[in-house]
C-alpha cells in the first residue's frame, strides 16, 4: 500500500517535472528573434547565421527541437550561451556547488532552530515568550529577502558593527567556502527568511499534540514531563512538519536568487540574474529548470517523508 | 438567496469609523463588521496603522515631493551620495527625499493590481474545481501544480527574459503565478459549503450553475478569501520590489524604492538614507499588511465558529 502511494506520487512527480521543460522551452518559441544571430552579433555574414542556425538546430521544427532538447538534458547538454558563446554547463558546474552549499548551511541552522522554537513556544502558549515568538515570526515571514538581508548588512557589515564582509570575494581558482566567513551572512538571510514557517508550523503542531488523549494518557500513567515531551508528542509532531520543513527548504531553491545577488556570491542565482539581463536565454531556461527540478524534488521527498511518519498507513500495510 | 443574509458579508454594515457610541459588541445573530472585529486584536490594530501611514505616504508623496523638497524625483539637485538636503543624494546626484516620497505609488499599485488579478483567477478556477469535481477538478489542479513546481521569482525572471521589463508583464506574472495558491484555498472552502442545503435548494431550482457560484457559493467563502487578500498582497508587495531590487523591475529613472535600493546600494555605508529609507518603507509595509491579513483570520475564524 506504501509502495503503490509512493510511486503514484513518483508518477506524478516525473509529469509536473515534463510539464515544467515544456513550459520553459515554450518560452523560447515566444522570444523575438534569432538565437543565432543573437549569439553572433551584428556582424555576422549569412553562411555563418546559416551554419550556426544548423548546429543549434534551428532550422527544425519546435516540437523537433523540444524533443532534441529534453533528450540534452539527459545526458548534461544544456545548450549554447549566447553571452558567452560556450557550453551552459561549463558555466554553471561550479556554481551549482556553491549554491548548494550556501543552501546547506542556511537548511543546518534553520531546521533545528526552528523546531526548537516552535517545541519551545508550544509549552509556554499564552505566555509571555510564546507572544514574542508569534509577533517575531509574523515580522519575519512578511519582509522579503532582500530587506532582511540589507539590514543584517547594515548591522553587521557596513554601519554599526564592522566585523563581517558584505560581499562575497571569489579569486579565480578558490572556492567561497575557502574563506567561511564570507558565508555567515548569506547563510543567515536565507535562514531567517525560512524560520518562521518552521516555528509556526512546529508550534501548531506540537501544541495540536500536546493536546491529545495520548499525552494526557502518559502523564496521568505518571511519566516525567521530559519523556512526555520528547518520546511521547515530538515524534507524533514530527511528519507532518516534515512537510512544511521541506517545502522551506524547496523555497530556497528560488530564494537564494536574490539573497545571491545582494551578496554577489558566485552561484546559480546570480548567474540567473545576469543572464536575465543580458536576455541569456538558453541559461534562463537551463536554471530554470535546475531550479525547478529541486523544488519538484525535495517536495516528492517531502510527500514520502509524509506518507512514511503517517502512522495509519504504517499499521494498514 | 435570503440565506446569503444571515451569514456576515464583507460590505454589510457601516464603515467603522463614527461608531464609536455604545454598541452591543457581538451577538449571536449578526457579528459585528469585520473590520471592528480585526481592529479588537493588538495584530489588526498596529497592522492597520502601519498599513495605513505607508499607503498615505505612497498616495501623497508623489504630489509633496516637489513642494516638500525643492525637486522633482528626476532633477538633479547636486553631486552624487553627498549629505546636501534632508537625505541626502543618490547615486546620480538626485534628491533622496524627493525619490522617496515618490517612490511608492507604482509599488503599490502594482501589488494590489496583481493581488487582484490572483484573487479573480484562482477564485474562479478554485471555485469552479470545487463545484464541478471529478474530471475538470483533476485537469485544473494538476495544471495547478505545474505552476506550483516553478518558485515564484524563477517564473516572473522566465517571463521578463521573454516579454521584457514592462510594467503589465510584473502584474500579471505576479497575479498568475498567486492564482494556484489562491485556487487551492477556494477550493477547500467551495468543497466546504458545496453540500449546504441552500445550494442544494438552488440546485434543484435549477438555476444556472454560474448564479449558483455567484450568489450562493462565493459569498460563503469571502472569510478564506479575504485572508488570502492580505497575504497575497504581502507577497506580492515583497515580489515586484524584489523585482525592482534586482533591477528587472521597474526601469530607471522611475522613483521606486526596490530600485532606489538597487541603485544606492553601493554608498551603503558613506550615504546610507538612499538605501534605507525605502528598506524601512517596504519592511514596515509588508509587515502591516501581514499583522493585518493575520488579524483577518482571526476574526473570521471566530465568526464560523459563532455562526455555526
């Protein structure tokens, strides 16, 4: 019965996922002229806009090129640069880790902080502590990235204290994480940015739980409040926050774009940027669908984490 | 249709303010106006004011700015980022102030436009889903999720690498891509009034399905409704800025504070007013418009639970 839900959920995962690259491929049909040209610029001759018109297969038919184009992606062809003139990948491999990294390390702290936050204003509700969480987390969840990541960098790097970079340096040959300092604010927008969705979800949830018969159950048995909390309500809280957990940090995915560019740190968001504005659009659609691809991803994962933590399901099969 | 009359709608009722004299707070028959009710919470009281003294400052600022500061948004009014005037200047040697008080306007403008785009789409296609079920249920909210799979910004960066930077495209990419969210919320609360016995009894008077969305079934649903309003509205507040701040926004020289941040930026910490008076702007904004659609759900929630 797990098995069947997973891999209808899977299905539906690999259909949204095709459906996305039709979407992004789509949006080269609607561009106004010619990729070729574009990439040669305005001294080409004929033959040339010809030749390269052949080799990116222009001269084909979309759905043609649809198909020739997924069947790239396959095997890490992600198409021509026109900013460049090279390959999209050797653009993009570097960066890719980069920004995985910087969404790692904003995941490792905003996963357990908000969880602890959330236990924590859960069985102290009505209180004190638990009001400012709630007006902390309703602040935070409604600033956009860029404003909280400005004012970390006016606290911390430009105006009252001056101890951290507001930029990110990358020399040619080192990689960002080679000076980790660099990464403390990128990682702490990203990781205020995702808190507060966590803590409130955990918060509900556990004060949901913390409710129930069960619990109640175990403390009139005469368990220690301790082991109440954290054998008997945590693990019951924890599937269906799983579920939010993931859709955050499926969120970063598109939230590193901006917080990226504030911090000019050398990943995909920046490189989207750029090629946005440069209307570098075979790089667009190569990290929109990257993109994509990790949001479509961690959500599934999310979706088998919930389907796995639901103990009804557990007990039928 | 006389059963829409027991139930609160959002336009009953008179404006909140001038009823200040002794008024039964709550009864069980008709609960008090929305509003009253959202301004009774410490969250829809500071929501409101923010909201409140930042749209008035959008409204208002483009007609002060001249007068208040000697300069148009666009006229030079000295050397770039030096302290000349109340803020200073920007990266062109522009008046901060007079950008500032001009910068609201199309921000604003653009987000309720959006907001309203989003709530109109997915309204229809959420309440359509969830009237009509089975087949076109499934076709719409799988379609839904296709747009679900892409991150807001990653769409709206898609669609401006395509049709460009215009002002139409902002709004309605932002508005399409609330519309899913939206949907998904109208849908649950169609599928929660969709068996009541009044839109049984229309049914069986076979009034034509669009009467029955209409007039049965949308009025029922306006509490979710409005709490998306402001949520989405905080969102999309926060995406055309952010938009505006990657400079994929608005286009200079338009005042905008997004784009004043783009622009000052790099005089962060020699001439700091041109990239915080619009953060501040933008932060006590979103969070008003939060405070407020959290107030909402408040309130609304507490009138099902009385209606009920």
């Amino acid at each position: 019965m797990i098995a069947k839900l997973i891999l209808k959920r899977l299905l539906v995962s690999v259909f949204i996922l095709l459906a996305v690259s039709v979407v992004v491929f789509a949006a080269t049909l609607l561009l106004p002229g010619d990729p070729a040209r574009a990439i040669l610029g305005q001294q080409a001759t004929e033959e040339r806009i010809a030749a390269l018109q052949a080799e990116l297969n222009l001269d084909r038919s979309p759905v043609e090129r649809y198909f020739l184009w997924l069947g790239g992606l396959f095997v890490g062809n992600f198409g021509t640069s026109s900013a460049t003139g090279g390959p999209v990948t050797d653009l993009l491999g570097e960066r890719i880790t980069a920004s995985l990294v910087l969404m790692l390390c904003a995941a490792l702290i905003a996963v357990p902080v908000g969880l602890a936050i959330g236990i924590f204003s859960a069985l102290h509700r009505g209180k004190r502590a638990d009001q400012a969480v709630t007006w902390g987390t309703l602040t935070l969840a409604a600033l956009p990235e860029f404003v909280i990541g400005i004012a970390l960098v006016t606290l911390f790097a430009t105006s009252v204290f001056r101890i951290l970079p507001a930029v990110t340096m990358s020399p040619p040959g080192q990689q960002v994480w080679e000076i980790p300092t660099q990464l403390i604010l990128p990682t702490l927008t990203l990781a205020l940015v995702v808190i507060p969705y966590i803590i409130r979800m955990m918060r509900a949830t556990m004060a949901e739980v913390m409710d129930s018969g069960f619990v109640e159950m175990a403390r009139l048995k005469g368990v220690p409040e301790r082991r109440v909390i954290l054998r008997h309500a945590v693990p019951h809280a924890i599937g269906p926050v799983a579920q939010v957990v993931a859709i955050q940090l499926a969120w970063l995915a598109g939230g590193v774009v901006v917080v990226e560019y504030l911090f000019r740190y050398p990943g995909i968001g920046q490189a989207l940027i750029d090629a946005v504005t440069y209307r570098d659009v075979q790089v667009v659609q190569a990290i929109s669908i990257i993109i994509a691809a990790v949001y479509v991803v961690v959500n599934l994962l999310a979706d088998i984490v919930g389907i796995l933590a639901n103990p009804k399901l557990r007990s039928a099969s | 249709m006389s059963t829409s009359d027991l139930k609160p709608s959002a336009d009953a009722g008179p404006p909140p303010s001038g009823t200040t004299d002794a008024e039964p707070k709550e009864s069980a028959t008709r609960p008090a106006h929305l509003l009253k009710r959202v301004w009774a919470q410490g969250q829809g009281k500071v929501g409101i004011v923010l909201t409140v003294f930042i749209v008035a400052l959008a409204l208002a600022g483009p007609l002060l700015a001249p007068v208040l500061t000697g300069y148009s948004p666009t006229e030079f009014a000295g050397r770039p980022f030096q302290p000349e005037g109340i803020f200073g200047t920007d990266n062109l040697g522009r008046s901060v102030a007079s950008r500032f008080l001009a910068g609201g306007l199309l921000l604003l403008l653009y987000s309720v436009l959006a907001t309203v785009l989003g709530l109109v789409v997915g309204c229809v296609v959420g309440m359509i889903a969830g009237y009509a079920g089975g087949k076109t249920d499934s076709v719409l909210m799988r379609l839904n999720d296709i747009v679900l799979a892409f991150p807001q910004l990653v769409l709206a960066l898609l669609a401006i690498v395509v049709l460009g930077p215009e002002g139409w495209v902002l709004v309605t990419v932002i508005g399409l891509t609330h519309a899913p969210r939206i949907a998904r919320v109208a849908r649950a609360a169609t599928l929660g009034v969709v068996n009541e016995d009044y839109v049984r009894a229309a049914q069986m008077y076979a009034v034509p399905r669009s009467r029955i969305l209409a007039r049965e079934i949308f009025p029922n649903i306006t509490g979710p409704l409005s709490v998306e309003a402001g949520l989405r509205l905080t969102y999309s507040i926060g995406a055309i800025a952010s938009l505006s701040f990657l400079g994929l926004g608005m286009q200079p020289p338009t005042a905008d504070w997004g784009l004043m941040i783009n622009e000052n930026r790099i005089a962060l910490s020699i001439q700091p007013w041109g990239v915080l008076l619009p953060v501040i702007a933008i932060a006590v904004l979103t969070v008003g418009t939060n405070l407020l659609a959290d107030a909402i759900a408040r309130a609304t929630a507490s009138t099902t639970v009385e209606s009920s």
